[in-house]
C-alpha cells in the first residue's frame, strides 16, 4: 500500500468530514428543524460523488453508511440510500482467466457465453449463458478486487477513526463497531461459496411462500470466485411505467416486499439484507424474483422477541420499555445515562407521532433513531445495523410508489400469524418478574434494622401470639413488595402498579390471619 495511496484518499475525505462534522454539530442542537436542508443535500452529494470516485469498496462503505442513523443526519442518509452498487466492467478478456482457473475451458463449461456484462457491481460482474440448452448467469468476481479491498480497508483503517472523532467524539464507539462490521461483511461478500450458502438456506426457509421465486445455484459450475444460478428475468421494482404497462398491482407489490423481507426477519434465523432495487425483480404475475444474497443478517431468537419488544415499545408510546429493550439488543454503551435517553426518546415519539400511534411507519422509526441516536454514544451490533439497512432500503422502494400502505399493519399481520407478540409480552413479564424479585432483595437490603431485629429478637418472637407474628411478617412482606413496586414502577407501570395492588392485598391477608 503506497502511501500515495493514502493521502490521495485522505484529501479527498476531508473535505466530506469537514462539511459532516458542521453539519451533525448543527442538526444535533436544532434536533432536525429549521436546517437549510439545501446545504445539507448540497454536501450529502459531494459526499456520494466523492464515495464514488474513489472507487468500489468506499461504494459500498457508502452504502453501508445510508442506514446508519446513529451517525449521519437524515439527508445524507436519503441521498447515500442513492448509491447504486454499479461500477463500469472489466472486459471479458481479464474475466475469463478467472472462470477458466476455477472450472475448466469455457467451452467445457457452458454451451455458450455472452461476452457482453449484463451487471457491473463494485465485487463482481454478471454475465449470461447457457447452460444445457438452458439460460443461466455467470457472476464472476472482479479482477484484483482482493487487492484493492485490503489496500482500502487498510487506509480506512486509519482515516475512519480520526475522521468521527474529529466530527464528534462519542461517535468512536460507533466508528470502530461500524468499520469491523464492515470489514467483515465486505470479506464474507466476496467469498461466492458463503453467497451460495446464504441463498439456499433463504430459498429453503421460504419454500411455499406465495409469488416468491429465488434462483436455483448450480453447484457444479461456481466456486469461490464463480456463481452460476439459473436465469430468472423480470422487471424492476422500482419500474413504475412499465410495471403499470405489466397490469401489476403496485398497492400489493409494496405490501408483498414488506412480508417477504419481514417474515425472513421474524419467522427465520437469515435474511437478505440488501433488498435494493437492483436486487429485487418482478414477474408478470406479480411474484417476486430476488437476487444477490451476499449481505445477509442472522438473527437467533432471543434477539429477534428484544427486537419486537423495542417495536411494541415505540408502537406503545413507552420510553422507559423502549430504553430497556434497547440496552438488551447491546445498543447502549456502558454507564450511559437513562433519565437523559428517555426524555430524548420521549420528546421523539411525541414529535412524530402525537397520538396516532398506529400510524408510525418505518420512516418514523428512522427519524426517531437519527434524531434521537446522534445525541447520544449509542452503538449498533452487526445484525441490527443489517436490520436497519433493510428497512431503510424497502422505505425508499415504498416511497418510490407512493402507494396507499401502512408498514404497522403489515408487521402487526406477521406478529399475530406467528404468534409472536404473545412470545414478546411473555418475554417481557419475565423480565418484569426478575427485576420485581431483585427489587424487592434491594427493599429489604435497604432495611437491615428490620433484619437485625428479627435475629436479635427470635426468642420474643416464639413466645409471642402467632397471630402477632403473622402480621408482623406480613407487615415486612408487604412493606418491601411495595418499595420494590415503587423502584419497578419507573420502568414498567403495569408491572409497578400490580406490585402495589399487591403488597396492599398481602397485608390484608396479614390482618385477616391476624383476627383468626
């Protein structure tokens, strides 16, 4: 790695840093409003045009970075979500060493090859074939792509961190995890033996899914650089005119997206991650034909009931659940302050959402992480920044349509098929339930008089009327469920409340006994 190299690189960046940090600095106090948002979509450019110019991995950190709430303002994000993952092609000439090195002679291989790229990526290029009379495509990975991928991320290695520091420093934290997270994806993307993987464990999980069509992988001609699948045309999601031209309901399509992107979410362990729309087809019946499955997220299911509890969290209006929720997804740093973070989150659902609560929308879930994430040190764990991406990206194909369509009550279908809000609610009163018990084991530590009087005094206590023991005991029980309540109350109100009612309940009960 020269270091030419890196100040080139170095000066081109500096210039976005220097605009981003006055930018974030300004959109953090005003909370979003009364910005000239002319400025900021004027930088947000130079910022894309700049990602693009240095070529194929800053592309796709571009990418990457269109979902990350916690770092940039909104109109970068709207104008990164922008960056299509297309680079101009090598020709032909230096691709077919590649294919002939991993499989063979491609006239051994294939009855027929087009010469001509049908897709440029920034990783690799796509070409069609065929294949034993029938059409398939042949994704080959760009030559020197390894190469320039290490030179790259060893240069980011060194400018990402300074460069969010010198913006705001709480971002460390949320450079050094995004810039791993990136690094470990880019490395799994250009592994095409993990892409086949990954869409033939999608492919599995949604076998039988209504117009849903993914593409067979033929093992025998792919490898580590080489991906041969079969062939599975279509029109582009985002084609409004000619998908009209198709008579496709554009209505249902969008809804269709949604519960196929959220039911790998929710009902899986995988799901596609990068549902751009590029990636996405459309068949004339309407089905759905998905491509490149090499970003995938994983997640298992205790991260996926958190995930749900931060939903009915913000769908509910309940900041103190919200916070909670989030600090058991790993979201929060250690130490952080939760008073500060709650009134933040409080202040943002009221801002967007008033008291139509049903309404809110993925948008609204992404303006709540912008304006509410950027003002605090909050991290985001691989898989859940995968999650956001996602969203973001099926927000932009929604709005692309501009269809009658309510994101709520798409998800709240797939919550009730699967059973899973009832999973999440039972989650939460078990997590209510242990912090009741450690509330109460703190009501009683803050009272040790009370213990030492009852070891001082069991002697008293064994001639005294059973009746006068029971209330004393009940006294003590009820005294620290009551306390204890009182501690959970700031965190779950139900939960709280139902403590209180009680501890009221187990005194009477203490009288009662008594007077027998």
């Amino acid at each position: 790695m020269s270091k030419f190299h890196t100040i080139r690189t170095f000066l081109k960046l500096m210039p976005v840093v220097f605009a981003l940090r006055k930018d974030r600095r300004e959109w953090v106090r005003k909370q979003g409003k009364n910005v000239d948002l002319n400025r900021y979509k004027k930088n947000a450019r130079r910022a894309l045009k700049t990602f693009i110019s240095l070529g194929p991995v800053y592309i796709k950190l571009g990418q990457w970075l269109s979902s990350r709430a916690d770092i940039l303002p909104q109109p970068y994000l709207e104008e990164l979500a922008k960056l299509q993952d297309e680079v101009p092609a090598e020709s032909f000439d230096k691709v077919k060493p590649i294919i002939e090195k991993d499989l063979g002679p491609l006239d051994q291989n294939f009855d027929f090859v087009d010469t001509n790229v049908i897709s440029g990526a920034s990783l690799g290029q796509v070409y069609k074939a065929k294949l034993q009379g029938k059409d398939v495509i042949i994704k080959v990975k760009r030559p020197g792509i390894e190469k320039v991928v290490e030179e790259d991320i060893q240069v980011l290695k060194k400018i990402i961190p300074f460069a969010m520091k010198f913006v705001d420093p709480n971002l460390r934290y949320s450079a050094e995890a995004m810039l791993s997270q990136f690094i470990e994806t880019i490395h799994e993307e250009m592994d095409y033996r993990i892409e086949s993987k990954n869409l033939k464990a999608i492919k599995k999980n949604m076998e039988g899914y209504p117009k849903l069509r993914i593409p067979s992988v033929i093992d025998d001609r792919s490898s580590q650089n080489i991906l041969t699948m079969e062939y599975l045309p279509g029109i582009k999601i985002t084609n409004v005119k000619a998908l009209d031209e198709a008579g496709i309901d554009r209505e249902q399509l969008v809804v269709r997206a949604h519960k196929v992107f959220f039911t790998m979410l929710l009902r899986h362990d995988l799901f596609h991650a990068d549902p751009h729309p590029g990636n996405i087809a459309v068949a004339n019946d309407g089905s759905l034909i998905l491509y490149d499955f090499g970003m995938v997220g994983r997640l298992d299911s205790k991260t996926r009931l958190k995930l749900i509890r931060l939903y009915l969290a913000l769908i509910e209006k309940e900041p103190a659940r919200t916070v909670a929720a989030m600090d058991d997804l790993g979201m929060l740093m250690p130490g952080f302050d939760r008073n500060i973070i709650e009134k933040g989150i409080a202040l943002s659902i009221q801002a967007f959402h008033g008291t139509k609560v049903d309404r809110m929308e993925v948008r609204a879930l992404m303006d709540l992480a912008n304006k509410t994430m950027s003002r605090f040190p909050f991290k985001l764990p691989k898989h859940l920044a995968l999650y956001m991406r996602m969203t973001s990206i099926l927000e932009g194909i929604y709005l692309t349509h501009k269809v009658n369509f309510r994101f709520i009550n798409v998800l709240q279908n797939i919550l009730e098929e699967e059973n899973i809000i009832r999973d999440a609610y039972v989650e939460e009163l078990k997590i209510s339930f242990n912090k009741f018990v450690k509330s109460i084991d703190s009501a009683i530590a803050i009272v040790p008089e009370i213990q030492q009087f009852l070891e001082q005094n069991k002697n008293i206590q064994a001639n005294r009327p059973k009746s006068r023991t029971i209330l004393l005991s009940g006294s003590i029980l009820s005294a620290a469920v009551f306390v204890g309540s009182t501690i959970l109350y700031s965190t779950n109100y139900l939960a709280g409340e139902i403590g209180m009612i009680g501890s009221i309940v187990i005194m009477g009960i203490s009288v009662m006994l008594k007077e027998h």
